[in-house]
C-alpha cells in the first residue's frame, strides 16, 4: 500500500486522501456456467490492484497507471467512454456509476497499479472495479455500503470497458478472503468458504503466455439463451437510461444476476431438466448442456473432497473439468493441454485445469512443494516448444479489499 501512496504523491504532488485495495481471483471450477446462472468454486489470490485517490478543485478527471506508464483525462461533466482511452474506460465507468446514482462531485486525481496479471483471466479488471467502487465511496463521505461494488463493475464493465461481465469475479474480488476457495452462487454475496487443499498439497497457477480469447456475442448466447431461454423483459438491467452517463451496454455484457436463471441448483436437477431434450438440440448446445451437468457435479465433488481433505480427489475432479472444457467447450488450446498432460506425468502433482475464459491464460495445478523442481523443469520444456516463457504463482493467503483514509495511514 505504501508504494500507490508513494506513486501517488510523485505524480500528483499531493498525499492521497484515500486508498483501496482488491484482490484478483482464480476460478478452480464453474466460470463457464456462470453466465448460465450456476455456481462458481472460486478463489481470491494475494495479488491486487490498489487505488489512490485525491480531491481535486475543478472537474478535471486525471487518470495514471505507473505500470504501463500512461495518462489519461476528462472531466465530470464530459465523462463518456472512449476507445482510445482502453484501460481508464474502466475506472470512468465506476464515476459514470456514482454520478448515476445521483451522487455529486468534483474532480479527482486516481492512480492505479497492482501485480495482477492483465488480460490473463484473473479478474484484474473485476479488482480495479471494486477498489475504484471502494475507494470512491470513502473519497465522498458516503455511508458504507452506498456503492455497491459488484453492481459498479457489472455496469463499469459493461457500458465503459465493453468487457464481458463476471458477477463471481467481483463478488469474489470484493468479499472472500484470499488463499481459500469459496463456492459463489449467481446473486448471492454470502459466499461460502471452503477449506484450502489438505497439505502438502498447494495450488499453483502457470501462464501459458497467451492473452485469453473473449467469447463472442453467437458462443455467449448458448449460455444465456440456449440454457435458461431470453431474459424476461421483467428482468432487463432498471439502470438510469441518462446517455449523458449511462451509454447502452452491449449485447451480451449484462451482468449474470440481471438474467432470468433456470431454477437448477445441483447436478440431478440438472439432469432432470436436460437429458430428456439434449437429443432435440444442435451440436453446439447439446455439448454445452453436457459440461453443464458434469460440472455442477464436479463443483459438488470438490467441494466434499476440500471438506473431507481428499486431495486425490480433488485432483481428478480438476482432470475431468479440463477433459471437458476441451472436448465439449472446446476453449482449451494446444498450450493449455500441453501443460495439464505433462503437469500430470510429474511425481506429486495430482490435478490441472485451465483456468479463466480459456483458449489462453492459465492454469491452476494442485502438486506438493516437493515436486515443483520437476515441474519447473517441464515448464523449461514448454519454453522451448512454445517460445513462451511461463510464470509461476503459488496461491497463498493475503489481505482482501480494504480501503483507508489517509488519517490512518499516516
């Protein structure tokens, strides 16, 4: 946290008045239903993003990511996004939010940075969206719970960034604690924690060096509209429709809780509802219906195996998540394959799957400390196949969100 602070200071010249912190999160098993209404078993990781920010006179809006070393401005009165301004879309789209609501203000200085890898499926932008929310709702005297962060970054997400929204990223980013695996239902903020993986097992995530490839509008519309039929137009996003701040979201960016969900909670429920019609669907849908039932009951599994301390079995469970996702999604790719079937072959490594939108990113491997010089060495073998030089992240506890006042900071 001292170093945004520092960050801070260096480009504004001021102290912040307030910081806020979030976690990114890992996705062990689910994020593929989610749009679907189903359940999540999720994880937020040790890294964040961090937040600071100072009140300023005027209107002016001025954005800076020491990371990539860029600035962004615009003003409150003039606040739209725009596609030169990429990363800062995202940010504005949480002011966008506030104002909507209402809310008045005059213009702030905001820095953010943090060590979540971007565009890897780790929810960095879910995190910028929270500590934003957070941090903007100190900055204004507003009282706590006034901005509710998962709403902001559905809306921030949607409208500004054009991102594909994740109601388990932010739930996950804004209320677990990091380092232990939680199972989050669509709408639900009453996230249920879970044990870690019995030692010595830990959970490690590997970059395949490849940017993961979003969905488009056709394969999002098998899960939105294929499984649970088109939303309701009494459940359509109630949103303040003022274009000044709200420009329309696009199609297939509405947030999972704004969709009318099929009244499925578990894997028999779900076989019920689909094996008498699977016949009747096209390929596509049909498959997609099928990983729909295997995971749910590979979600309940591996929520008894972390319970229970069966890491074998939780091990398997993620081996058959990733069959699955290539076999049936078909949103593994050859790097991603290559680094769960030699992850496998090493002594004390018992499961991996891709993790994230797939087709890229990472994947999250269950293995001992003692086995991970082996699997370094597969990953040297990767580099020189792939040409990419893949990062290594062993999950551990950390602080979740958090946002401070510069009175107690000091």
């Amino acid at each position: 946290m001292n170093d945004i602070v520092a960050l801070h200071r260096a480009e504004y010249g001021r102290e912040p008045e307030v910081t806020a912190s979030a976690p990114g999160v890992a996705h062990l098993l689910g994020e593929h239903i989610e749009d679907a209404g189903f359940p999540t078993l999720s994880m937020a990781t040790h890294m964040s993003v961090h937040v600071a920010m100072s009140r300023r006179k005027d209107l002016s809006l001025r954005f800076f990511a020491p990371d990539i070393g860029e600035r962004r401005r615009t003003g409150v009165s003039s606040i739209k996004p725009r596609d030169e301004d990429r990363w800062a879309n995202v940010p504005k789209g949480i002011i966008a939010f506030v104002l909507s609501r209402g809310h008045r203000m005059k213009g702030v200085d905001i820095t953010i940075a943090g060590d979540i890898p971007r565009e890897r499926g780790l929810g960095a932008s879910s995190a910028v969206c929270v500590a934003t929310a957070l941090a903007m709702e100190r900055l204004l005297d507003l009282p706590r719970g006034s901005i509710d962060p998962v709403a902001a970054s559905a809306y921030a997400k949607s409208r500004y960034g054009r991102l594909p929204v994740s109601d388990s990223d932010a739930t996950v980013s804004a209320f677990a604690r990091p380092g232990f695996p939680v199972l989050y239902r669509v709408g639900q903020r009453d996230l249920q924690e879970l044990p870690g993986p019995a030692a010595p097992y830990q959970l490690v995530l590997t970059d395949s060096g490849l940017e993961p490839e979003r969905l488009d509008e056709e394969e999002r519309d098998v899960y939105g509209h294929v499984l649970q039929g088109c939303a309701d137009e009494d459940d359509e996003d109630e949103l303040d429709e003022d274009e000044e701040h709200n420009p329309s979201p696009g199609p297939w960016t509405v947030s999972p809780t704004e969709r009318r969900r099929v009244p499925i909670s578990n894997s028999k429920d779900a076989k019920e509802e689909f094996s008498d019609t699977l016949e009747l669907l096209d390929t596509m849908a049909r498959r997609t219906c099928q990983h729909v039932m295997g995971e749910l009951e590979r979600i309940e599994h591996a929520v008894e195996a972390l319970r229970s301390g069966d890491a074998a079995s939780l091990g398997k469970t993620l081996l058959r998540s990733q069959e699955s996702l290539r076999d049936l999604l078909e949103v593994s790719c050859p790097e991603l394959d290559w680094l769960v079937k030699r992850a496998v072959e090493v002594p004390g490594v018992i499961g991996s799957r891709l993790s994230g939108p797939g087709l890229g990113g990472f994947t999250v491997t269950l293995l001992t400390p003692d086995s991970a010089a082996d699997y370094g060495e597969r990953l040297e073998e990767y580099e020189r196949i792939f040409g990419f030089k893949p990062q290594q992240i062993v999950l551990r506890e950390g602080p979740g969100a958090s946002v401070h006042e510069k009175r107690k900071m000091e």
